[in-house]
C-alpha cells in the first residue's frame, strides 16, 4: 500500500509541475497531505477507499484503491482557478457497473497483452 500511495504521490507532482505554473515549488516547502475516507464496499464485502492528495498550492487528486481508478483531478486553470479536469462517478456504484473505464489507470487488457 504504501509503494502504491507513493506512486500516486509521484504522479500528482509530475502533474503538477507540467501544468505550466508554479505549483510545486517553496511557497509552503512542497508540504502535501493525504487523507483517507471510505468510498464504499464491492459486491463481495471488500471495503473501498479514497485517498485524496494535495499540494501546498492545492493541486489535488482523489483515488480510489479500486483498480487505482482516479475519481477527481483538480488543477488551476489559466487565471488559477481551480477545476475538476476528470470525467468519472462521485460514487462506487458507476465504477461496478459498465463504463468505459473512466479514470482507470489500467484499463480492460492490462496483463493480457503477450
């Protein structure tokens, strides 16, 4: 889990820095917090989370620990105003039904390419 959560970290600052401002820099010393609420539970009884990150500049991304599915990516805009920039569900249930993999980091054919 925590390779995992570090990956996503990594992620959200390369994203950050490409978005052509100045987000990841000193203004806070680069501080980036992560929170965990819970998103809901499969079928079977496993329980889903949402981990939400943000930077000091308030760049924020919100994941799922269901198939690493991104739900939410806020990023400034060009006068800075923050906006959602990802299609997806605010709830678990449009993620078990069908749907064109809206946010997956992997999609339908992950490991099954030879």
């Amino acid at each position: 889990m925590k390779v995992w959560l570090t990956t996503v970290a990594l992620v959200l600052m390369g994203l950050c820095a490409g978005c052509g401002m100045t987000c990841c820099g000193s203004g806070k010393g680069g501080a980036m917090t992560i929170n965990r609420e819970s998103f809901g539970r499969t079928p079977d009884g496993q329980d889903v989370w949402l981990f939400t990150l943000t930077n000091a500049n308030g760049v924020t991304v919100k994941v799922t620990n269901y198939g690493g599915i991104i739900t939410h990516l806020f990023v400034p805009d060009r006068r800075g105003e923050m906006d959602d920039v990802v299609l997806g569900f605010d709830t678990l249930d449009g993620y078990l039904g069908e749907h064109p993999y809206f946010g997956a980091i992997v999609g339908r054919y992950a490991n099954r390419i030879g």
